[in-house]
C-alpha cells in the first residue's frame, strides 16, 4: 500500500505536516524513498547527527532532515496551502496528471 502512496508524492512537491512532532510545518520534498515508503522534506523532522572529523568533514554537531512516513504528509494546495487529496485524470490528449481535490488545480 505504501508504494501506491509514494506514487502521489514527487520530488520538488510542497507538502503539509498533517500528524507528529511538526505536525503545520510546511516544506519542498527532496527525496522520495518509494521502497520504505517514507520521504525526506525541507526543514521538516530535524535531527542531530554527532560525526568525526574527516578530511572533508570537521566534524561536530550537524543538523539534517530524517525521513517522515509518507502517511503523515498531505499536498498543500496551490490555491492556499491547505493540506488537499490528489487525484488522477486524463486530458484530451491522453496524458495523465494529477490534480489538488480540494480546488480542482492541477498540480503537474
């Protein structure tokens, strides 16, 4: 079920945080995991990593986006940003493309 879900979900979309620790918090998807069924937005689940030092790295404290369960985020609607469903139609000429529930905008 988790891979029909993922399938809505495409890298540069802006989604909502509908459930958990930031749960409001806005962001931009930067990555898509469709075999966990989880994704990594802008700015959303920030966690601390303690890493050596390397030759490239000086190491530290560094602070980065963990991945969130792609059941706790919704599209935001490109009318007002509000949490929305995504739908599937075909236009005339037979491509498909996804739209916002909520307005009827489309979002490709």
């Amino acid at each position: 079920m988790t891979k029909k879900m993922v399938k809505k979900f495409r890298k540069g979309d802006d989604v909502v945080v509908i459930s958990g620790r930031d749960k409001g918090k806005t962001g931009t998807i930067l990555k898509v995991l469709p075999n966990d069924g989880r994704i990594i937005v802008q700015g959303v689940n920030i966690v601390k990593r303690h890493t050596r030092p390397s030759q490239t790295n000086p190491g530290g404290i560094v602070e980065k986006e963990a991945t969130i369960h792609c059941s706790n985020i919704a599209h935001a609607d490109p009318e007002d940003g509000k949490p929305t469903r995504i739908g599937f139609k075909k236009l005339e000429d037979n491509r498909k493309v996804r739209f916002a529930r909520r307005s009827g905008e489309m979002i490709d």
